[in-house]
C-alpha cells in the first residue's frame, strides 16, 4: 500500500540502499604515491580503473540483505507485526554495515602504508537506520489504531 507513509520510508530506504552500492563510500590513499583506491560496496576500483571484488564483499552482502528484506517489508502491509520485526532486523543490518565499513577503515590506518577517508555515502546507512526507525513508528503507530479501535467494538 503505497498511500502509508511507512511504505513511503521503506521504498526511500531501498532506493538509498541502491545508490550506496553503486557510488563509493570511501577511498583508500597511499602514504608514498598519490594513487588511491576507491571502496565501494561492490568491491575496490583501483587508480588505473580495474575493479577488483573481494575486501568489501560483506558491505555488498549487507547492503543486499538488507535491500531485500526492506523490499520484502513493504508487502507484508498487511501483518504488521512481521513489518515490524523486518524493521528493527534492518536497523541491526545498518548497525552492522557501519561497524564493518569501519572496521575496513580501521584496519587500512593500523595495518597498511594507507589512509582511509570516508565519502560522503558514508553517512547513508545512517540515514537508512532513521528511515527504518520511522517506518517501524508508522507501523506501531498503524497497530495501535487497529488495537483501539478493536477495543471499541
């Protein structure tokens, strides 16, 4: 039901959630050569332009869980407890994903000749977890009404 203003929140989470696999999150840049490296969800595009999957496959994982169970989310409008737990899933699966990118940023200061530096994307799954939160809200929100007026009957 695309009238709800959950729904709305839930497509807008899935739309940020394509845009922040497609654009890079953060780059590496090395201490004695100007090269850098660009990180994106999908993987690594060096300075030469090859792109190179591995290191940031669980960003990807993430971001894909996450996408699927936040599209999964808007058709179950009509068992509402379920969205909610969808929800509240997909906040922890935020959580997760800026504890992994930094942790690869950790990593790239401590045990590499590299300097990581966030890009602005970086700061997407952030906003992802506040739409998520405000969806669950809506949601409650929806369940509260439909308990009330139950109680009314």
């Amino acid at each position: 039901m695309i009238q709800r203003k959950q729904t709305l929140y839930l497509l807008l989470a899935a739309v940020l959630t394509i845009v922040v696999m497609v654009l890079p999150i953060g780059r590496f840049e090395a201490a004695t050569m100007g090269d850098s490296v660009q990180l994106y969800a999908l993987g690594l595009v060096g300075a030469s332009g090859a792109f190179v999957l591995g290191i940031p496959s669980f960003l990807l994982a993430i971001s894909v869980f996450t996408l699927c169970v936040g599209l999964y989310c808007i058709f179950q409008y009509k068992n509402r407890k379920l969205q909610m737990r969808l929800c509240v899933l997909n906040m922890y699966g935020m959580a997760l994903w800026n504890a992994c990118f930094y942790y690869v940023g950790y990593v790239a200061d401590t045990h590499t000749g590299t300097t990581f530096r966030p890009e602005l994307m970086a700061v997407c799954p952030a906003i992802l977890a506040i739409l998520y939160f405000m969806a669950w809200r809506g949601i409650k929100a929806d369940e509260e009404l439909i308990r009330s007026t139950d109680r009314i009957r």
